[in-house]
C-alpha cells in the first residue's frame, strides 16, 4: 500500500483541542470520542511539533463553536 501512495503510520497520543468562541485554546491529553459506528471524516495534515498541530486545528468552526477536535500524532 505504500508503494501506491499510501500514509501509514502508528497514532501517537490523542490530545484534544478546544477553543470555544474563539475565547483561548484549551487541550486536554487524551481521546474524546468514542463510538460504535465509523467515524464520519478525518483529516491529515503536516505539522513540525504537536504544538504546531494544534495551532493548526484550533481555529477549525468545529473548536470554535464549542466542539472539539482531536489530534492524532502520526510516529
């Protein structure tokens, strides 16, 4: 699968990323979601540090309006 251009890699630690009202980024070590049924969507994105990431995620309408979003380091 790598050899066609697949991203493989071992998820790190989960953080969670939360920056409600656009009012300060909160992070919390550890998943959040959890449920029975696929999950809906996800995405990939290049970051040099987890710090960087989460800079990233914590503008995204989902951490803004009150939701959260989680960050999946890839080692």
């Amino acid at each position: 699968m790598r050899s066609e251009g697949a991203l493989i890699g071992v998820a790190g630690s989960p953080v969670q990323v939360r920056n409600p009202d656009a009012t300060g980024v909160e992070t919390r070590a550890g998943a959040f979601m959890s449920s029975a049924l696929p999950v809906a969507g996800f995405a990939v994105i290049e970051a040099a540090s987890l710090a960087e990431a989460v800079e990233k995620v914590s503008t995204v309408p989902c951490a803004v309006a009150h939701g959260v979003v989680e960050v999946w380091p890839l080692e």
